[in-house]
C-alpha cells in the first residue's frame, strides 16, 4: 500500500462527463421541485424580456403620440412585469438555496457513509487532512456545482434562447452580428479549457496538501510545543502556502481571458449593432428596434459572461466532485461475504498458519499458530514491533489476513458477519479516543441497548461511581475533545470501563492500563475480575508483572511465537521472556 503524505500531491484525475452524470443522480428525489423551479425562472425571463418589448412598443407607437391612455396603458403593463420580475426572482433564489442545502448534506453523508466503512488501511496511508477537506469544502463545492451552478447554467442558456427568439423576430441582420461574436468566443473557451483544468487541479493539490499538514499539527500541538517546533513547522506551513499561491498566480492570465473576451466581443458587437442600425439600416429599422437590440445584445453577453466565469468554476468544483468520487469508489476490502452469519461467541480463538504484511513485501507475522480457549486469559509479549497489536486488529478483523485462518469457535472470522464480531470482541488499543459528550454517553458508546442504570452500577462494581461523581456534574460532565479536560490516567480509567461495560464475549487489552499508576491499575484488576471472569482475555503488555497469572503466555520475536507456557514454565526454561521479565525486576 503506497502512503501519500503531507508534502506529496494526489494524482491527477481525468475528466470524464459519467463522473458529472454521477453527480447530477443526486437531483434525482428534487425533480419536482427543480420543475417548479424551471417553470418560475421562465417566468422572471420572460417578464424582464417582455419590458424591453414594451419598451420598443412605446418607442415606435407612443412617443410623439397624444394618445396618453396608450403610454399611461403601457407604463403600467411595464410595472407589472417588473412587480412579477422581483417576485418570482426572490421565490426562485429561496427554493435554490433550499435545495442546494439539502444536497450538501447528501453529499457529505455519502462520503461519510463510505468513510466510515473504509478499512484502517485506507487511514494509514493518508494524511486526516487530506480527508477533511473532500468532507468539508469539496462536498459544498460540489453540491454547489450540481444545483446552484447547473441550474443557473440552464438558466442562463435558456435566457440566452429566448433572447435570441427575440432578437430574430426583431431584426434578423443584426442578429447575425451577434452569432458571429458569438463563435469567436467558442474558438477562445475551447482553446483554454485543457490548460485551466490543469492548472486548477494543482491548485487544489497544493491545497490540500496544506490542508494536511494543518490539522496534523493540530493533532500533534502539544509534542510541538514540547520539542519546540513552532518556527520550524511555520516555515513548513508558510512554504506550503508559497506553494499554493504560487499555482493560483499560474492560472490568473489564462483565468481571466473567458470574462476578459467577452467584455470585448460585447462592446464590440454592440457599437457595431448601434452602427450598422444608425447609418446603414434606418429608417428601414426604426429606432425602437435599434435600442431594443443593444438592449437584447445586453441582455444576451450578461448570461455570456456569467457562463465563461462559471465555466472556471465548474472546472474547479469538477476536480473537487472526482476527488469525492474517487474516495467512494475507494474500494471497502473488509465487507461481509454472501453467505456470512451471525453466531454466539463462546470465546475460542485459534490461529492457524497467519501470515500478514501491512506493507507488501514486509512480513509482520510469519505462520502464527496458537489457540486460546474459551474464558482463559492468554497474554502477547515481546518486543516493540514484534506483531502483538498486530494480532489484536487482526481478532477484530480491521485487516484480512495474507495466508491461514483465524477461526472463532471453530468458525473462519471471514465467514461471521462483521457487526456480529465486533459486537462481541471489544479492544481496548494503546490509544483510546474519548468524544465531545457526557462521561455517561461515553461510557455507553458502541451499546445503545444500555441503560443509565446499567452504566451506574457496573461503575459501581468497579469503584469509580464515587471519582465520576467528583466530577462538576458528575455523569453529565461534558468532556473536551479526546477527553484533554482530564489527565492521562483519567481518560485511561474511562476507556477501560468502557471496555468492560460493553460486556463483549472476548475481551482484548493492548497496553489497557500503560498509564495508570501500579496501585490502581491493581486495584481495577481485582475489582474487574468478576465481571471479567465468563470472558475470553487477550492480553498485551509490556508490564509483565501484570500477565503472571495467565493461562499462558506467548513470546513474539521474529515474526513468529518463539516462546509459549505460563509464567512458571517460561521462568524455568531462562530464554527470552525470562531476560524481559528479570530486567523489569531490576
């Protein structure tokens, strides 16, 4: 598996119009309301359009008239257009935003949705940054692209459309002007197109990466500020921004020529409309039709020129819309098979022949062969990156195996349902995440069939009822933020009572008690112990003073279980486990 870091740009997408298709099927449930919205947008076109006819109409047939009742008639017909222009102009932006609100929320639940799903090795190779940013921004973005962009798009064409309906039954020769305009501009975007989604997709790589380094820091303020790393993680940052600013300076000329050329082309065929109608085509074309085409010409390069600046936008958020789409067709490696079932964990755990490699081509475990039975405590040990936490992900199946079989009850785990395993197996890692709610809400998260009462009174079995009262508001104590409101050994107390009151069929501590002091982390083992005492115990440690009474131990080194027996029987053979535990001992 390839790891892209902080400083290391995505790789370049292709554009293709299915992945815009893909997009547009989130509209599918609006339909109705998009039709509303198509119907009441024809209306505010067609009321602005109808005021310059009006106009024309006073031009050639009211000024110079003493007919007064026809002027005063067609002042008001104008006023209405206008009073039904601004109506339904305010209704269609409120129903755009509706919709548009409503679609970034899809989008970031899809995306969320599959995140969620993804396997750890998905997360070992990204930076969380680099996530974010597709659920934050990106998914605005695209939501944006897909409703407020696409529907004024349509719009805009449609605008154009009619004004062009209106043009050709006003003048045809005049009109021709305007298609002419009209091709050089196509000539100038399909020019420009290629080398502006390039220079938009590096832009938004920069940003990203900046993105990424942004919230690692974040995560890792206070060993920055421990090893005093501010000045140097600044001209990290600052050169990363360079780099960002850097590819959005590139894109500026190219940038502005869609916006700059039809500017010109607009002036341009307007003076030579005015022109051609002033000196060369009246009085057979009256004045109210010379003004009423500048004005249709107006009418007709505004949509122009807010099409070109969205066509920059729509090549931005269609980089952004791929990178969504990739992570969602990020395949989900860890899924259930067709036939895959629920069961009833006793709690036998037996490996047979496992091989694993996070990286290919480094092995961790090398034909790993052991069993645990059901309610024995079995204890991993060994040194660091000897494979034990590995074996612990691996119970729990948060990665497949390269070769052998990891059997519970003598079932494959690859044939138990996901949700059935992990309901029943809890790990408590080396590192515990604690989340923004309450001390009880945190001891009940992953068990939604717990009650109040159940949590209260396992605390108390565990004595810590009293310490969580302690808190300001005891059990409704809001914590901070992976719990930084308390200390080290607190946030250790809680994740592992929470382990214990999910009340799984197997129960695995990686280094569950590493902060704790010695005297409570004693004091919560005996109190544990009854509750513990119908469950499957996997133990890693490298305090071994606290695994002496297990069934057995396993002794990891190169790959493989180099030792096995109890504590007694590996003191009296004097290898490996005996050196480790002797040297605790000193």
């Amino acid at each position: 598996m390839s790891v892209n870091k902080y400083d290391i740009d995505e790789k370049d997408t292709k554009f293709a119009f299915k992945n815009y298709m893909r997009g547009l099927r989130y509209l599918k449930k609006y339909k109705w309301q998009l039709i509303v919205l198509f119907i009441i947008d024809t209306i505010v076109m067609l009321s602005d359009l109808l005021v310059t006819k009006q106009t024309q109409h006073i031009l050639d047939n009211a000024v110079g008239s003493t007919d007064y009742l026809v002027i005063i008639k067609s002042i008001i017909i104008i006023i209405g257009l206008v009073v039904i222009f601004i109506a339904f102009d305010l209704i269609e932006k409120r129903r755009m935003l509706k919709i548009n609100q409503a679609l970034v929320i899809d989008i970031k639940n899809d995306l969320f949705t599959h995140i969620q799903n993804l396997p750890f090795e998905y997360f070992d190779t990204r930076p969380h940054g680099k996530i974010i940013v597709k659920l934050t921004e990106y998914a605005s973005s695209v939501a944006d692209l897909i409703t407020n962009k696409l529907l004024t798009t349509i719009f805009l064409i449609l605008n154009m459309i009619l004004t062009f309906i209106f043009m050709i039954t006003t003048n045809i020769k005049l009109t021709g002007i305007i298609i002419l305009g009209l091709i050089v501009l196509s000539i100038i975007f399909g020019a420009t197109a290629k080398l502006k989604r390039k220079l938009r997709l590096d832009i938004n790589n920069k940003y990203s990466n900046y993105s990424a380094y942004r919230v690692e820091n974040l995560r890792g303020m206070e060993t920055i500020q421990v090893y005093n790393r501010q000045e140097k993680n600044k001209e990290i940052t600052s050169d990363l921004l360079d780099k960002f600013f850097i590819a959005r300076k590139r894109i500026l000329p190219v940038g502005n020529t869609g916006w700059f050329s039809v500017q010109v082309v607009d002036h341009i065929v307007t003076t030579i409309i005015a022109f051609l109608g002033a000196f060369c085509l009246y009085p057979e074309v009256s004045v109210g039709i010379i003004v009423a085409m500048g004005d249709y010409s107006a009418r007709f390069w505004n949509p122009l020129k807010t099409l070109f600046q969205m066509m920059d936008e729509f090549i931005e958020s269609m980089t952004y819309l791929e990178r969504i789409l990739e992570t969602i067709d990020e395949p989900i490696s860890i899924v259930d098979k067709q036939d895959a079932k629920d069961i009833d964990i006793n709690g036998e755990v037996e490996f047979k022949d496992v091989s694993f490699s996070y990286i290919t081509g480094k092995t961790v475990l090398d034909n790993v062969n052991f069993k645990v039975n059901k309610n024995e405590k079995i204890a991993l040990v060994g040194e660091t990156g000897s494979g034990k936490s590995t074996i612990a992900n691996l119970v729990c199946r948060f990665y497949d195996i390269d070769n052998g079989e990891i059997n519970i009850d003598g079932t494959n785990i690859k044939d138990i349902k996901l949700k059935s395993l992990r309901r029943q197996i809890t790990i408590m890692q080396q590192e515990n995440y604690l989340f923004s709610m309450s001390i009880m809400e945190n001891l009940k998260y992953g068990n939604e069939n717990l009650t109040n009462d159940d949590v209260i009174n396992a605390c108390k079995k565990m004595n810590i009822h009293s310490w969580i009262n302690n808190f300001p508001e005891g059990y409704d104590t809001i914590l901070k933020g992976n719990g930084n409101n308390l200390s080290d050994g607190e946030r250790q107390i809680l994740c592992y009572a929470r382990t214990i009151i999910n009340n799984p069929k197997i129960l695995i501590f990686d280094e569950a008690t590493s902060k704790i002091d010695t005297k409570t982390e004693k004091v919560l083992q005996e109190l544990t112990k009854e509750m513990i005492k119908d469950k499957t115990l996997i133990v890693i440690a490298h305090r071994l003073s606290t695994i002496i009474d297990s069934n057995k131990i396993y002794f990891l080194k190169n790959k493989k279980i180099e030792e096995v027996g109890s504590h007694e029987q590996l003191m009296s053979k004097k290898g490996d486990y005996y050196n480790l535990y002797m040297s605790q001992k000193v």
